[in-house]
C-alpha cells in the first residue's frame, strides 16, 4: 500500500498517511501527481537487531530522492534499563528460577529437553514432565 507523507520547508512533516486515508482526507487531490507539500512515503522494516539493553528510534528522512524510515539503534538510558529489569522481575515463573540480568529473563535450573516433545516445568520435583 502506498503511503504519502507532508513536506515543511524542504523536510518531512509529522508521520506518513496510508493512501486510503489520505485520499479520504484529500479527495481533490490525486496520488499520482501529488503537489510539492506531499511525496510518497516508503516504509522501511525495522532491523531486528537490537540488543536486550538497546532501543531502536525511527526517523523519516531524504534518502536518495525519497523519504524512507531511517532506523537508528541506541543504548537504553540508565532509566529505561532499570524499569526494563523491575518488570521482567515482576514475571517470576517459579520460585527455582534465576533471573539472567545480562539477558534480562528467568532461567530455568534445569535446561529444557531439545528432543522435540513438549514439557511443562513441575517446581515440586524440580524438573520437566513430559505433556501428553
């Protein structure tokens, strides 16, 4: 699907506008042939990239003729590290489980079965039973 984004002295404005809604909202206008104060938009996927204390920030910006997502990755502040942390510790699955700060999850004492099958985790004998 298309997307159209405003122009403001020379650089994008505001956030892109799916061409339905921009039609809807600017039915005189026509898509193909758009005035200056508006160009077509392409939107670029985030990387999936970003590491457990990292932050992906997206910005529109000329990118060779075009106004794409330019996509920027950035250590969490100090702030957001920690709320990060204080919510993942909120989630504790059993009470045998050891929270991994440097991943930012619970782990388990006994490393999950890679055979295929599926397991739920019984705290009470302390390891995995098979589910049928």
């Amino acid at each position: 699907m298309k997307m159209v984004i405003q122009i403001k002295d020379g650089l994008p404005f505001e956030h892109p506008i799916l061409e339905d809604n921009f039609l809807a909202a600017f039915p005189h206008l026509d898509i193909n042939s758009l005035p200056p104060e508006f160009v077509v938009f392409e939107r670029v996927p985030c990387p999936n990239t970003a590491g457990v204390y990292e932050v992906h920030e997206v910005f529109y910006q000329w990118v060779d003729g075009v106004v794409k997502d330019v996509w920027t990755t950035r250590p969490m502040t100090a702030e957001e590290k920690q709320l990060k942390i204080a919510q993942a510790l909120e989630t504790r699955p059993f009470l045998s489980w050891v929270f991994d700060e440097s991943a930012c999850r619970w782990d388990c004492p006994v490393p999950y079965p890679i055979d295929g099958k599926r397991y739920r985790w019984d705290e009470s004998e302390m390891s995995w039973v098979l589910m049928e």
